[in-house]
C-alpha cells in the first residue's frame, strides 16, 4: 500500500485513468461489435453505417494510447476489407 502523498497521490491518477482507459475500450468493443452484427446479418448498408460510425472511434481511442496505432489500423482494415467484400 501507498504511504508517501506523492505515491497516494499517484494511486488516485492510476486508477481515474484506467477507469477512463475501461470505459474506451468498451466503447470501441461495443463499435465493433455493432459492425460484427451488421455484417453477420448480411446487410451491406448497414454495415457501411456500423463501421463508419467504428472507425473514428478505433482511431480516437490509438490516439489516447488505449491500444496501439498499429492494431487500430488492422482492426479498421480488417473490418473495412469485410465490408467491402459483402457487396462484391
């Protein structure tokens, strides 16, 4: 356990900042997951809407550091390349 102010202090940072980290990285699975959905039901339209609406949010939460630019452009593409295929 903490005992230095300085350490207290830092204990209280960490745990705000995961909760914010928690709470992006929900919202970009809950993103997904809606494209995921409209993919599977086979609904080109929809799933163009539900990764247009992902996409950004991929991108903002690799910007704040909740995962890394690298995995955000693969999931964005992956899902993209998905999506483009269902209306081929």
């Amino acid at each position: 356990m903490a005992n230095t102010p300085s350490a207290k202090k830092a204990a209280r940072k960490i745990a705000r900042r995961t909760a914010v980290n928690k709470a992006r990285r929900t919202r970009v699975r809950t993103f997904i997951r809606n494209v995921e959905a409209a993919l599977a039901s086979g609904d080109q339209a929809a799933a163009a809407e539900a990764l247009k609406a992902a996409q950004p949010e991929i991108i903002r939460a690799a910007g704040k550091g909740v995962m890394h630019r690298n995995t955000a452009a693969r999931k964005v593409s992956r899902l993209a390349k998905r999506v483009n295929a269902l209306s081929a």
